[in-house]
C-alpha cells in the first residue's frame, strides 16, 4: 500500500512558450533550471522519486509526480553549482566562488580548476551564462599591499644608489636578496624618516632594529580605495581570461559585473559566479 518509486523521463527538445500569467504559476526560475539540465542535443534526462501512500484519500499520482519535479526544480536553482559540479567533475568542491591569496590577483590551481569546470559546464550547457565578479577585503588585502608597498620602497632606496652609477638603469629591474634586504630596509627608513646628523654626515641616532622600522613604515602607508577595486578588477579579468582559454567558449556568455549583493555582503579575497 506504499508507493515508492524511481521515475526515469527523458525529454527531448522540450523549451518553454511564451510566459502567461496565473495565479497558479510557480515563483521558480523554472527557464534557468531546464537550461541547467538540457544538454547540447537538446535533452534533459531526469529521475524523480515519487512516495506516496495508497491509503491517502488525496492520493493523485500526477500530483505525487508534479510534487516530486518541483522538488528536484527546487534544488536545482538554490544550489545550480552544485548541480553542475556534480555533473562536470566539481569534486564536490563551491564552484560559486574562487579564493585568492591577499593582495594577489593570480589564480592558484585551486582556482584554475574550478574555472575549467565551469567553462566546461558552459560548453554543455549551451543556454548558460556565467557572471564573474571580484571582490577585495580592505583588511586582509589591505595588509598585503602595504607589505608589497613596502618592499617597492625597498628596492626603490636600492635602486637610487645603483642609478648614481648607472643613470640608465630600470629600477622595476633591481632585486633584493635576503642578505642585503636589511641594509637597503635601513635606506628606506632614514629616506621616510630622516634623523639629525653629525658633523660627519652620520645619523646621531641609530637606526632601530629591522622589526621597528618594518613597523614603523608600515604603519606610514596607506592603502587607496581605488587599490582595492583595482585589485577585485584584476582578479575579474584573471578568472574571465582563465574560462575563455583555448576559445572554446563564446566571449559573450562571461560577463564582467560589479555591484552583486553576495559580493557586497561577503566580500574577503575572492571572485563570485553567478548563473543565468
């Protein structure tokens, strides 16, 4: 007397009219959740559990069946990533977002991967879209790029001395070994914070040690707003370049956004996707 069965559809070329309005109409977007299933023949195969109990006087099969579409529906389009990684070899992992080391805009394997699902989704999916938005965190980013502002003043106070011998040198040319970082750290911080000199030409305070004067110039630098969205820009650019690798997907179903609300609300080192 109980009804527990696996139901197997396999639909071929079934696309949506025109949109008609009813009070009745589900709320879902049931356009987006069929062009996540139809693959690039035009075929959507399904298998929906249908359960129900014969004795229920409001037993309809056709109502258990509706019921159990709606059902899959729904947890197509709240969690369409997941869908597709399950489908396309997302090992499982969020492919609704890409993380990236504070400060950096170069996508690590990580992020290589989940791009290479995603653009394969498309592939498949030829009804898809994917929106790509970067963000920045002005904590965690915003301590990376002082780091790295300091160390370009650091290569720079290397770089003044070298070019009194060398007036044609490219100072985005010049490296600092671990060895010689110390000294040329000390020639940043007299620079940005110069002391009283002798009669000799020396400092009459000595320069602190390497931790302080890291510190003390860190603390100096500031970090423009326009840095951070430079920075959610080019992690946008990274991850569109990575899924239009190899030209097998069409420049116009990646688009470049700004403005998300889950960018906005989570923001952190990262690139959002959205599907459409």
């Amino acid at each position: 007397r109980r009804l527990n069965a696996q139901v197997k559809a396999k639909l071929d070329q079934f696309f949506l009219g025109d949109k008609v309005q009813s009070l009745e109409a589900t709320k879902l977007p049931v356009r987006l959740a069929l062009a996540l299933l139809r693959d690039r023949k035009g075929i959507i195969d399904l298998e929906l559990p249908v359960e129900g109990s014969l004795d229920d006087p409001d037993f309809r099969y056709g109502k258990i069946v509706w019921h159990a579409l709606f059902n899959v529906l729904t947890k197509i389009v709240t969690s369409p990533f997941t869908l597709i990684g399950n489908l396309f070899g997302g090992g499982g992992e969020d492919l609704s977002a890409a993380v990236f080391e504070p400060g950096s805009a170069e996508p690590d394997a990580a992020a290589q991967k989940k791009a290479e699902v995603l653009a394969r989704s498309l592939q498949e999916r030829p009804e898809l879209s994917l929106e790509v938005e970067g963000a920045a965190d002005p904590a965690s980013d915003g301590a990376a790029l002082k780091k790295l502002a300091l160390e370009r003043s650091i290569r720079q106070a290397k770089a003044k001395v070298q070019r009194m011998r060398d007036p044609g040198l490219d100072p985005e040319t010049v490296t600092v070994s671990p060895e010689e970082r110390p000294r040329w750290l000390a020639e940043a911080y007299a620079a940005a914070f110069p002391s009283p000199k002798d009669g000799s030409g020396k400092s009459r305070t000595p320069a602190p040690p390497v931790g302080e004067m890291e510190q003390r110039l860190l603390g100096g630098l500031t970090v423009d707003p326009n840095e951070l969205r430079e920075l959610a820009d080019r992690r946008t650019k990274a991850m569109v370049g990575l899924l239009l690798q190899g030209g097998k997907l069409e420049a116009g179903r990646v688009f470049e956004v700004e403005g998300g609300e889950r960018a906005k609300k989570e923001g952190g080192s990262r690139v959002y996707f959205g599907l459409k």
